[in-house]
C-alpha cells in the first residue's frame, strides 16, 4: 500500500472515501504491466523459437541434397560398373534375365495350351471343392455362347450350380451318367446342347435373312425341336405356299428327323413332286443352307428343281 | 355385339395410356390395318375408346377378340401383377416329348371346363415362346367375371408355370391341375418367389441371370463408362487395398451383370432369442417371432452396392446372396439341430 501511495497522492479536492478506489486502480494498473511485460516474453521465446526451427530446417535440407547427390553418384557409378562388364564375367544377371525369359515361355505355352482346351469346346478349371467345366458351343463355323457346370467332388457327385438353360434335359443326363462316367457325361450334354444351339442359329437365321421367303404362321418351342411354318414356292406362272412342319426326335442332332411338307390340294402334280423333293432336302441339310439352293434356283429359272 | 363385350373393350382400351394406343391395337392383330391408321389419337381417350368400340361393332368382334386384347394389354403392362412362380415335377422319368400347342389348348381346357362351365378361357403365344393363359371365373350360377381374370404364363418344355395373384383363391386348385394335365406333368408347388418383374422371374428360374463361375478365360469386360477421376497426386487413398478386394468379392458373388428384379425379400425368423444371463429365463423358452422384409424397388441392385458404399462388410451375409441361386425371396430361418445357431431351412 505505502510504495503504491508515494508516486501517487490524491490531489486535494477529493473527499477521503477515494484513496480506496484509487488504491484498486493501482493495483489493477500494475497486474495490467505485469501482464504486459510477460505477454512480450512470451512473444519473444515465440520468435526465438520459430527461428530456432528455420535454422534447422535449412540445416536438414542442406544435409537431404548432399545426401541426394551421393546416391545419384553411386547410382552412376554402378551403372558405368554393369556396362563395363556387361560383355562378360558377371553371371547373375544375365541368369535372372533368362530365368525370366524361360518362365515367360512356359506362361505363354500354358495359356496357349487353356485356349486350345476351350476352343475344343469342353474346358475345366479345378476349384477348391471340385471342378468347373465350360462347355462352349459352335455351330457352322461360329462360337455361340458358352454354358458352365459347377460340380463338387463329393460321394455322390453332384451339380452345386450351372448355367444350362432348363429345356435341356440335364437331369436326366446327370442320372443316366455323372456318377458312372463323366467323360460321357461331359459328351452327351455337350452334344445336347450343340445340337440345341445348331437348331435355335438355323431358325433365326432362317428368319433374318430369307424372310422374304417365309409365309408366316411360325411354330416353335423352347428347345427347337419343332418348327412349322408357311413359305412360298415360285413357279414360272405363280406362288404356291406350302407348309412345312419339321420335327427334330434326337435331341443331340441339328438335323430334323421328320419333316412333312405339306400343300394344298388343288396344286399341279409337279408342285407335289417339289414337296417331296423339298422334305427330303430338310432332311439331310441344314435349313438356311436348304432355303440358299432355293434361292439359287429362284435366281437361276429352271425346271428341273 | 353383345353390350359386355362392348364395355369390356372400352374399359380396356381407356386403362393404357394413350401414347401406347395405336401400338396395343396393331399388336392385337384384330382391327383392319387401314382403319387403325385412321384412327384418331388426339381427342380425348373417351372419344379414341368409342371409336375403338365402334370399329370394333363393324368388325362384329366377340368375347375372345375381346379377352386377346385383355391378354395383349397386360402382356404390354405385365410389370402391374405380381407374379408368383409354380414349379412342376414329373411323375416319372419320361422322354421328352415335342410340345404340341393344340394338345394342351384342348387338354387345358377341358379340364377346367369339365368342373366349371362357366369359363372363358383364352390363348396366346407370343414370340419368346411364352404361351399367356387368361381364365375369366364364373360359378355355377353367375356368368364368367372378365374384369378379375387370372393369367398364367407358361414357357413349353419348361417345368415352371407363372400365374399372377388374383383375388380367387378357391379355383386355384383347379387351374393347378389343369397345368399338369395339359402339360404331362405329375405334380405341382408353389414356389416361395414372387415379384412384379416377370422378365427376372424368368431370369432366375431359367438360369439366365449372370452368375460368375471360375474359368480360365475370363468374358472380356464390357467397357464401362468410367469417367476419369480428377486425381490429385497429393491425395493418396489410405484404403485402396481394401476398397479392391470388396469390389472383387462383390464381383464373385455377383458377376457383372445386370441383376434380376425383385422388390422384397423376407426372412421369418424361428429362433431363439439369444441375450445375456442376466435377463429373465422365462422368455427363453419360447421362439423369438420375428419378420424381417427388406424392400427396394431393385433389391438386388442395392445388396450389391451395399458392400462398395460402405454400409455393410464384404463378403455380405449367404442369406441374402443366395436370394438369385436358392430362386426364393422368402425364407424360414430355424434353429439348426444341435448347434444354438441360425440355420436356413427349406421346404
């Protein structure tokens, strides 16, 4: 209280009661200086500190070039080292690099060797439980889509899941032969659905590109094993429509084993002589390669067709 | 023409929507082509469907033209039903035989009308080979009610069977046996699988839906639309590692394809409610009741994106990936014998 009086004496109009107050400006003065002066400090050890850190990073930076520039030299110099002897005594690496030369062949041959077994059209891939077969189909020179089989090797083996559409009758295959003999398995369903994608290709086909052909009234069912349909037959004076109504029995051929062809009545004797040569045509050759000789011979006007 | 007949097609014709109009009625086959095309779709649809009723009363259509064009409209619109699958067995292992179209037309037929005259049924193929079967009911006093027909749709060859829910239960039974009758087949079940899509109920059931199987030659990918991302250089991807092997589990378990169309799944469960010791006993001797739906207007779709997002560890739970290959979306988890765990149970 009396150092803080000395410097500061009330001045002599003021009533008694104010050395109180003023005593507490004081004191609120000097926390004020005090605080002040530390904040300073403060600030001081700050900028110390934060140059302190730039020192070193420079000092760091400095140390990560001359660093750098080591290795680059060292780099160099094996480099200049390999080339020097590059034309004879080092073995290992020449050694790595046939290794590598060796292996990539093998890689080559094996993957070469898998696309041969799937253009085959019946290819397997061992899973953890059992094997997967693709069975790819093909018909008339064309890769048609590939149906897979997902068989576990348990006693019994069984099928866990498989892509074959459900017209084809896998189960009764399964029954007859996958516990027995698998090759026959694989053989007998490989030729089922061959023969369904042979038949299904023909009919589209058949309705793509000779459409103007065709009369109309298509029959058909999911497994293309029947197809009926109208189509015109021209002769020099007229067309005839004829129906012909093809029936596929074996499920593993794409060529009908029945086919009836079938006019109206009231048609030239020679027309019904046509139909027969027609039926028996179907019979033995594939139906757009049938239709092409028809074309043909649109084309080409004679009557000995 | 009979007045039903006449309000049968105008009410038909005033349910699709009137951009589709001109399409239905060719696709109908029934109306000469030269007035269809005359026919004028810029009034309103009251005016375009009497002149529709109208054509029709020149042409002198019948109940069965008019029941084609019902059949053509809800082959047009078949999203609208649910579809519930029925699967069909053999009573023995026969040959496979050709499937002849008027055979079972005639055998369908008299079947059902062999218990209940008061039936129109009707027929129609369509290019996929789908053979759509409309039966309008009617009792033994009350004339058939065209408004609330059943459809059935059935693939030859196949032994699966698609009928939408109609309200009628009680004729089920008979329908169901007719199918058999009419196709060769020995029994019949209703499969736990229904959606609105038909197109991915036959998908599932015809194995046509894309399922991944471990080959030597992997189908080359189709090339995505993959818009090239900004890559900062800066940024690095802490989780790239496990963000790639969630996209190739998700690949295994649902190949690359489009994924059929359901829109719900359900699980019932039958289990024991499992909590600490600390609860009451008593509660534990019974089953916990318990319905799980999950819901989506593509239900697949959303398990496969589940895993990328985030939102779900990969590889995600079999009981919902198995909804494609087991072909159901309602499932009865009980307890498996022996073991306190959940277990899948199928009927």
């Amino acid at each position: 209280m009396e150092p803080s009086r000395a410097y500061l004496s009330p001045p002599s109009f003021l009533p008694a009661c104010l050395p109180g107050v003023l005593s507490r400006l004081e004191k609120l003065e000097a926390r004020a200086r005090a605080l002040a002066l530390k904040q300073e400090e403060a600030e001081q050890q700050q900028r110390q500190e934060v140059a302190r850190l730039r020192a070193r990073i420079k000092q760091l930076r400095r140390r990560r070039d001359e660093l750098k520039g080591k290795v680059s030299l060292q780099q160099a110099a094996l480099g200049r080292r390999e080339e020097a002897t590059s034309s004879g005594a080092e073995p290992v690496p020449t050694a790595r690099v046939q290794e590598r030369a060796l292996l990539q062949w093998k890689v080559e041959t094996v993957e070469a060797m898998l696309r041969v077994f799937y253009l085959t059209g019946i290819s397997g891939k061992l899973t953890e439980r059992g094997v997967c077969f693709c069975l790819s189909t093909a018909y008339d020179g064309n890769y048609l889509d590939s149906y897979y089989l997902d068989i576990v090797i348990t006693q019994p083996v069984r099928i866990h899941r498989h892509s074959v559409p459900i017209f084809i009758p896998l189960k009764r295959i399964a029954a007859k032969y996958l516990q027995t003999d698998v090759r026959c398995f694989l053989a007998t369903l490989s030729a089922h659905l061959n023969a369904y994608v042979g038949r299904k290709y023909q009919a589209d086909y058949l309705q793509k590109h000779f459409s103007a052909f065709l009369g109309g009234h298509w029959q058909k069912n999911s497994l293309y094993n029947m197809l009926a349909f109208n189509y015109d037959v021209t002769t020099e004076s007229s067309t005839f429509p004829f129906r012909v109504k093809l029936l596929y029995g074996d499920l593993d051929r794409s060529l009908p084993t029945e086919a009836s062809v079938s006019c109206k009545e009231d048609v030239p004797a020679s027309l019904l002589e046509k139909a027969a040569t027609h039926s028996s045509l179907f019979m033995n050759m594939a139906l757009h390669k049938a239709f092409d000789t028809f074309r043909k011979a649109a084309e080409t006007p004679d009557n000995t067709e | 023409m009979d007045v039903t007949v006449a309000e049968f097609i105008r009410r038909t014709v005033l349910k699709v929507p009137r951009s589709h109009i001109p399409a239905l009625l060719q696709a109908w086959g029934f109306l000469p082509a030269a007035r269809l095309q005359a026919l004028d779709v810029r009034p309103l649809k009251e005016a375009i469907a009497e002149a529709v009723v109208q054509l029709c009363q020149e042409n002198s259509a019948s109940i069965k033209e008019a029941a084609v064009l019902d059949i053509v409209y809800n082959h047009t619109f078949q999203n609208k039903r649910v579809w519930t699958v029925y699967q069909m067995t053999k009573a023995t292992g026969g040959e496979t035989d050709i499937f002849d179209f008027t055979a079972f037309k005639r055998k369908f037929k008299r079947r059902i009308q062999s218990s209940l005259i008061n039936v129109t049924i009707n027929f129609k193929e369509f290019e996929d080979n789908a053979i759509w079967i409309r039966i309008a009911w009617g009792t033994s006093y009350t004339k058939p009610n065209q408004y609330k027909a059943t459809y059935v749709v059935y693939h030859s060859q196949t032994p699966y069977a698609f009928i939408s829910k109609s309200i009628n239960r009680s004729n089920l039974p008979l329908l169901c046996q007719a199918l058999i009758v009419a196709s060769n087949y020995g029994d019949i079940r209703e499969m736990e699988l229904r959606s609105h899509c038909l197109d991915s109920l036959k998908d599932i059931v015809f194995k046509r839906y894309s399922q991944t199987f471990q080959t030597h030659h992997p189908k080359p990918l189709q090339e995505r639309n993959v818009a090239p991302e900004n890559v900062d250089p800066r940024l690095i991807q802490e989780d790239k590692s496990e963000k790639e092997r969630i996209q190739r589990v998700n690949q295994e378990v649902f190949g690359d394809g489009p994924q059929p169309k359901l829109e719900f799944a359900q699980y019932k469960l039958e289990t024991m409610f499992k909590s600490s010791p600390k609860m009451v006993n008593v509660s534990e001797r019974e089953s916990f009741r318990c319905l799980v739906k999950f819901s989506s207007p593509h239900l697949l779709e959303a398990l496969k994106s589940l895993a990328p997002a985030g939102m779900a560890d990969a590889p995600l739970s079999p009981l919902l990936t198995c909804i494609p290959h087991k072909a159901r979306n309602y499932f009865k988890i009980k307890e498996r014998k022996g073991v306190l765990a959940a277990g899948l149970v199928s009927p």
